[in-house]
C-alpha cells in the first residue's frame, strides 16, 4: 500500500495557496450535474437491468477521457483515468435502483414501471439514492480530468450494478475486477442519508455497517379441511411458533453488547377460511456485526425449525440462506486521513461522526479483498426542509420509501467537493509535474 507522506499536509498548503478549486469549477458545471441526476432519477432500472443506466454512466465517465469498459459482472462499468506516476484510487458508485413506486410529486419523478422477476409488475425509483451516487463519481471524474496539474497517479472509477440484492460486487470481483484492471491502494464511496442535512457529510471509523442475509423458511405439514385439524398438521401454527422463536435468538443467545436484529417481513400460506394448507414459506432479513455472530444465528434458526417441525410431527422444514453481504468496516487510518480533509474543505461543523448502523453495503467486499476501503454519508435534505419535518413532529422520509428525495444541487455539490478534495490528498501532484 503506497502511503503518501505529508499528503494531508501538502493538500492543505495547496487549498490555502489557491482556494477549493472544486468549489469554483462547482458553479459552472453544477446545472449539468443536476440534468444528469434527473435523467438517472427518471429512468432508474432495478438490479442485474441497469442496462440504459450503465450505458449512460459509461458515455458521461468516456467524456472525461477514461478508457471505458462494459459489462465487467454482467453489466458493471469500469473507467480508468490515468495521470502519471502515483497511488491507484477507486471509486465506487452502485446503479440500482428499487421496487417502489415514488410518491414524491417532483416534476421528474419516476413513472417507471417493471415486470420483476416473480411475475410482479411494481414502480421502480431511486429510493435508495444511487441516482446521486453516480451523479457525484460523473462529476468528481469530470473535475479531476479537467486539472490534472492537481494530482498523480490512477483513477479507477467503477459503476457496480446490483447493490441491492448484495450481488453487484461479488459479480465484479469475481469477473476479475482488480486482475483485470488493477489493484486500488484505497477505495472510497459515499452513501446518502436522509438525517443529515445537505452539505454536511458523516464518518466513522471500523465497522459501520452489517452483515445481512435473506433467509427463506418453509414450514411443510399436511393439508386439510379446517374443521377436521386432527388429520391435518398445520404448517400455519408451525410458522406462528417460529416467529416467536425467533425472537429468543437475539434476546437470549446472542451477547447483549453485540448488535444484532432477526425480522420476519413475510408469512405466505393457504388459500380459504376453511382450508389448512400443506405449507407456510416465511421470509425473514437477519442482521449482525461480525461473522462470529452471523454463524450462530444461522445455526440456530435451522435448530429452532426444526425443533417445531419435529414436535408437529412436520416433515423437515427447508431453510436457504442468500444475499448475504458482509458487515462494512471502515479502514480507521483511511478514514482519520480522509476525515481531516473533509474538515478543511468543508468546515468542521459540517463533518460529523455517525454511529452504526445495521443495513447493509455491499461496497464492503472490496475492502475483504484486501483493499483499504471508506465509505461515508452524505446529508440530503436541505436544512429548511428538515426543520419543517421537525416543526410538524415528524421524521424526514427515510431511504427506500415512496416519499424519500435529495434536494439535488447542494447534494451534489457537497458530494463531488468532499470526494474531490479526498481525490486531490490522496493522490496528490508529484514533484516536477
């Protein structure tokens, strides 16, 4: 890992000597900026089909003049910008977006409607974001190629699909991302949120985020007619014990300093009042901090299914563990460098220290990879917009619902300054360019 000495130093000399540079170069590019985010946000595309999303990404970072490749994991988009001798940095955005259906009332709201893959026809929107995330790599590429007399070394820019479904990077790594292209010295991301406001920004160093896993359970049994039940074995009444079950995992096996959450989002079963179905299908979303915790929670919801179908007399239950991602932890010298850079250029009462949190990010595989990796948050919400939410008793609209938008221009533009300024320290100018 190549360490610059004095980096952070030199970098701060550098904004004395001359100003932000990215602030000035902020003012005439910031209208584009906003018409490509509203493009992404009126035209978003869930995961593994970001094919019109991708494409897009592609041509604005081929702009820049960064040799542009397609489809690395099926439809993942990788820009390399080189400037000389120096460290390798990447940068990451996510493209997906979600099965929601926005009710924002923005004159560019999504109207987008798809057929999922289970036969579902639902609105898609960018209730995660992902739209600003692009957005914000478009825009600290396009600077960055602009005054390249300001840093040394290589951009890496990547365009991941599939954030959502926890899938995106695994499909990038293992279509030989870093063999292909090259090894990153240091990754950053950044990620919205919707409780700070816009042009502040959030760190924290060491793990930040959680393992996730989806778990699907089905309770088997045999069906029947309702009023004779004691021919039958009710896969209902399995699955309604199980549910409480769960909740003894986290409660009673689990230390209780050791973050940890077992939520059942969905139970399917049966057809008519009168009718005692032969199955139960349970969807549940299980989160934790370290790997550690993660096993025994699996181990013990296999134990605690099919202890219930063993007492109901029940065949064995089937019990599939998938999209797992790992739990995000940011590299602490990394993010101490970055964080400091963060202060300088956008003032110390505007960078803030976040807790954990216990959703999940993907971007965490590239750091398990080997690779020094920081993600931090990014405020959205304009602060007269927040204090209206708060005079009203009310939170703002979180991430993944309806309701949930970015006021575009000062999110942005604290977006592409903080990941710029972060750019321009860790990469800085070599002597004698």
């Amino acid at each position: 890992m190549k360490w610059i000495p004095m980096a952070t130093c030199l970098f701060a000399c550098a904004l004395t000597a001359q100003g932000e540079p990215t602030a000035k170069w902020l003012d005439a590019a910031t209208p584009g900026l906003i018409e490509t985010y509203k493009h992404f946000h009126r035209n978003p595309e869930v995961s593994f089909r970001e094919i019109q999303t991708s494409k897009r990404l592609a041509e604005e970072l081929a702009k820049t003049g960064a040799q542009v490749s397609r489809n690395v994991g099926k439809l993942g988009v990788v820009a390399v910008l080189e400037n000389g001798p120096g460290p390798t940095l990447m940068l990451r955005a996510d493209m997906d977006a979600l099965p929601i259906g926005e009710r924002t009332g923005l004159d560019y709201m999504s109207k987008i409607r798809k057929e999922l893959d289970d036969g579902r026809v639902q609105g898609v929107m960018h209730a995660c974001g992902h739209d600003v995330h692009m957005t914000v790599l478009i825009g600290t590429t396009q600077f960055l190629a602009a005054h390249k007399e300001l840093w040394s070394g290589t951009l890496l820019c990547i365009g991941q699909p599939a954030e959502e479904r926890g899938a995106g990077a695994k499909a990038m790594l293992d279509d030989g991302l870093f063999e292909r292209f090259a090894l990153p010295d240091f990754a950053l991301a950044l990620h919205v949120t919707s409780d700070l406001a816009a042009g502040r920004v959030g760190y924290r160093a060491g793990p930040v985020m959680a393992n996730v896993d989806s778990v699907d359970i089905t309770m088997f049994g045999r069906g029947g007619h309702g009023a004779t039940p004691h021919v039958t074995i009710d896969p209902i009444v399995q699955a309604s014990q199980l549910v409480l079950q769960l909740q003894t995992i986290v409660s009673r096996e689990i230390e209780p300093i050791q973050p940890a959450v077992i939520t059942v989002g969905a139970i399917q079963a049966g057809t008519k009042h009168n009718i005692i179905s032969d199955r139960c299908d349970l969807q549940l979303t299980v989160r934790s901090m370290t790997d550690e915790v993660r096993a025994h929670i699996h181990a013990a919801i296999i134990r605690k299914a099919k202890a219930i179908a063993m007492g109901a007399g029940a065949p064995e239950p089937k019990v599939e563990f998938s999209e797992g991602t790992p739990s995000l932890s940011n590299d602490p010298q990394l993010t101490a460098r970055v964080a400091d850079v963060f202060r300088k250029t956008l003032g110390a009462d505007n960078v803030v220290e976040v807790d954990q949190v216990m959703t999940g990010e993907d971007f965490a595989r590239y750091g398990r990879a080997g690779v020094p990796i920081f993600m931090f948050r990014l405020g959205t919400i304009a602060p007269t917009r927040l204090a209206r939410y708060a005079a009203n008793g009310e939170p703002s609209p979180g991430l993944h619902s309806a309701g949930y938008y970015p006021d575009p221009a000062p999110s942005l533009r604290t977006g592409v300054r903080a990941m710029s300024a972060a750019a321009l320290a860790l990469c800085p100018r070599t002597s004698g360019r």
